[in-house]
C-alpha cells in the first residue's frame, strides 16, 4: 500500500543499533568515521543525511533546510555498533589491519573502537573460498545457526539499551547464485534451512533472522540474499525495510554519472572497457572467479539500463562492455580504475574518453552505510516495508519491485530519493518544469 503525502512519522527516540555484518574495511571507515565526527575531528564529507539538503517549493521561496532537519533521522550520537566477522580482532585492530585510515586518526579513536568486538559469525567457506577464520559459529543446520543470530540480536539490543536496530550486509562478496526453486516461499526457505540446503547462503542466514524479528536490512554486496521471493514475504509480514544491493561507489558510481550526460546528449558508444587494480581483502576474495562473477553481473547491469539499446538501437546497439577487477596487494584499500570509453557523434566520428579514477574504496563507501543505516530507519518509522526503491541512489544493482527495471542513472535516483522524502513530509514534488516564472 502506497504511503501517504505528509504521513505521520514516528519520532527518532533512544538509541539506534546500527549491526553490521563483516567488520572489515568498510565497516571500521564507517564506525571510526562516525566516532571522529562526533569527536569534531572531521566532517562528515560524502554523506547526503548529514550535508544534504532538499529544495522546497518555487526556486523563489529560498526555502532548501538540510535533509537532517527536515526528516527526523537518528543523530549520531544515538547510534551503537555492533558486529559480526570470522576474525575476533576489535574494530581498532581491524581498521588498523585494513590500513584506510591513518594511525594517528585511529590512536584517537582507540577507546571507543577497542569495545567494539566482534561476535562469532555464520560462516562456510563454500560461499567465500578465500578466506577462513576462527570466530564462527557451529550449530545443527542453517535454520539453528538463524535462531543462535536470533538470540543473540535480541541480547544485543538489550545490553546495549537500543531503541531500534538496523542491520547492513558488508562482509565478503559471495559466490554467484541462481534463483532457486528453494527461494519461492517463505516455508520452502525455512525448510531448505533446517535440510541444510546449499541454495542457502550465509548472508541469508544473518538477512533471514534480521526480518524475522522485523529489522531493516541493506545489502552491500552484490551477493542474492534479500532478493529473492521468500525474503520479500518476510519482510511483509514482519513490515520490515529492505534494499540492496552492491554500493555504488568508485567506476560504477563513475559510470553512472558519465552514461546519463552521453545519453542526453545522443552522443552513440562502441564500447567501454573498465579494469581495476585493488589490492585489499575484497580484492583477494573477488580474484576468486566464482565471487567475481556476482560482482560483474552487478557493475555490467548499468550501462544497458541506462542506455536503452532497444529504445535507441542507432546509438547503443551491440557497445562492448568489459570490467575487470585485479588484485595487486601493494595498492591496498587505494583502487585504481581505468576506463576507456569509444563514443561517436555527428556522423559517425569517433571520440575517446579515458578516466583514471584513483578512488579509495572504503572512504567512498563509509558514507554510504551511514545514510542507509538512517534511511532504512526512518523508512520503518515511517511504516514503510518491502523494497526501499528510492534508496537505488546507494547501489549498483538497486532492488526493485518484481517485474519493474531498475533505474540506474544517478541524477533520476537523487531525484527519487528527494522526492520521497518531500512526499514523506507533505511538501510539492519537484518536477523542474520551471513554465510559472515566465508568466
Ligand atoms: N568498498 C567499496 O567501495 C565497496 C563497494 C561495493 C561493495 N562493497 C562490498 O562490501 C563488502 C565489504 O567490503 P570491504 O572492503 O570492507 O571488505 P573486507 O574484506 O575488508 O571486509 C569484509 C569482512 O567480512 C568478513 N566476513 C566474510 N564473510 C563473513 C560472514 N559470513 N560473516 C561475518 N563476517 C564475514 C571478512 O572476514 C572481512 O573482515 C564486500 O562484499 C565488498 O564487495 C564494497
């Protein structure tokens, strides 16, 4: 049922548990970036909740409060962390081991990130091959391994005195999945858990028991786990939010910026070949071809959406499109992304673009959990559940209703996501027509 214009929203009160599963690179950017800004060390820089701000009304009302004000959205102060990885290394150490942010920024934030330890994880190595760890559950089946995350949900949340919870998905990319017949109904998954089904991945476990007890999740890999029909039931029984998947930063986020302004301009592409070197954990976990193929069918999606070869076959039939990802370890978290994009204009004549985009992976992505961690909160506030589709601005592969293509093109999911929240608050959409200041 749609929501609303202006529908009431419940107030920010008490402490949000924001539960992160992995506590990797992303996840300790984002927990120290948090507990630096709230020391006043830095800014929140990338982030749309906490720099943002939406335009009200005619361009002549000067009316634009930051997106914070306008929405009620937990602050930062009331946020608790929480976590699961397969290494039991505090959220110090293992920023320390991912070495995105310097150790003179971590020596200040040692106290709060030494307390955050991680719990044992729902782990099998069949789905992440690079990588083994000690700190993992052990239970009967997969079903027993939802109830133990389960239980444990529920002491987090009371220890920690938390008013609401959040759970967002940032550990390792797993293998490539298929829809399954498993998936369909919310009976056949839990049935499939309890024979210890290998169509049931880990993620699914942690997103199983998270909607269960009605939790929003994000999904930052570009792994299947909410996106499949039992999950979209269970979300709409418990009334849950949910999104995903794969964070839209560096080439992708590059891609989806370049593609719209080409296309808007009718200008036609022969190909565009983009390659990475990246030398962190996700690098080594993604040199595994079976968890590299799920990230490429996640950053190959965009350019056809965007593009339309269908609507526009004289400009964007048949274009090549090749990502690579390389792993080369003395790069660390600093990715490198090259592309080199053949375009064609007024009859024909060709052109080249080429980007060299040194990005830093976890510092683009950080922002992003926070606004999700906060939209998804509000999004339940608010009563909203299932698919969160104006927050595709986060993703390379933003969920959708069944049926429906997603939008990728960045400028068209700011706008949606803008929108919503003008919609959410009572306020006039924006629609750019602009006629009424020349009458
Ligand atoms: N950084 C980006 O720009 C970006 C963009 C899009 C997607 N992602 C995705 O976000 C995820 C996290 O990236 P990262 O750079 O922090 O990787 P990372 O390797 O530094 O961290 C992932 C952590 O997850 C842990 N882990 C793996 N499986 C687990 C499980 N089943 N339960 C609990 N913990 C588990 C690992 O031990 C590791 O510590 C990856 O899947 C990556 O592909 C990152």
């Amino acid at each position: 049922m749609a929501i609303k214009k202006g529908t009431e929203i419940a107030p920010a009160k008490g402490k949000l548990g924001v539960l992160l599963v992995g506590l990797g690179a992303v996840s300790t950017t984002f927990i120290a970036g948090v507990e630096a800004i709230k020391m006043g060390l830095a800014e929140p820089i990338g982030s749309l909740t906490q720099m943002g701000t939406v335009r009200l009304g005619k361009r002549t009302e000067n009316r634009s409060p930051a997106i914070k004000d306008f929405v009620p959205l937990a602050s930062l102060n009331d946020l608790v962390f929480g976590a699961w990885d397969i290494f039991p290394e505090s959220a110090y150490d293992a920023a320390m081991h991912a070495g995105v942010l310097e150790k003179d920024l971590l020596a200040k934030l040692k106290t709060p990130l030494q307390k955050i330890k991680p719990m044992k994880a729902v782990f099998d190595q069949n789905y992440v091959k690079r990588l083994n760890g000690e700190n993992v559950k052990k239970g009967k089946n997969k079903f027993d391994l939802a109830e133990q995350l389960i239980a444990e949900i529920e002491e987090f949340k009371r220890k920690n005195k938390c008013a609401r919870l959040v759970m967002v998905w940032a550990a390792s990319t797993e293998i490539f999945l298929k829809q399954h017949a498993v998936y369909k109904t919310l009976k056949s998954f839990e049935q499939a858990m309890r024979d210890n089904h290998k169509a049931i991945a880990p993620s699914m476990i942690y997103a199983y028991a998270a909607l269960k007890l009605g939790i929003p999740f994000a999904n930052g890999a570009p792994n299947l786990t909410v996106d499949i029909p039992a999950m979209m039931e269970l979300a709409d029984q418990m009334g849950a939010p949910l999104c995903g998947k794969d964070f839209k930063t560096g080439q992708t986020l590059m891609k989806t910026i370049l593609a719209p302004g080409l296309k808007s301009r009718m200008l036609g592409l022969h190909g565009w070949y983009s390659t990475n070197i990246l030398g962190n954990r996700d690098g080594e976990v993604l040199d595994d071809p079976e968890s590299f193929k799920t990230k490429e069918e996640s950053k190959l999606s965009v350019l056809e959406h965007i593009l339309q070869p269908d609507v526009y076959p004289a400009l964007y039939k048949d274009f090549s499109h090749v990502v690579r990802i390389n792993y080369y370890p003395p790069r660390g978290d600093n990715k490198e992304g090259w592309d080199n994009i053949d375009i064609f204009g007024w009859l024909g004549y060709k052109m080249q673009i080429k980007v060299d985009f040194l990005c830093r992976d976890s510092i683009l992505a950080a922002p992003l959990v926070l606004d999700l961690a906060l939209f998804l909160d509000l999004a339940q506030r608010v009563g909203m559940k299932g698919v969160q589709e104006w927050l595709s601005f986060y993703f390379k592969s933003p969920m959708t209703a069944p049926g429906l293509y997603p939008e990728h093109d960045i400028f068209i999911q700011l706008m949606k996501l803008k929108n919503t929240l003008r919609h959410l608050r009572g306020e006039d959409l924006i629609t750019h027509l602009g006629l009424e200041y020349y009458d």
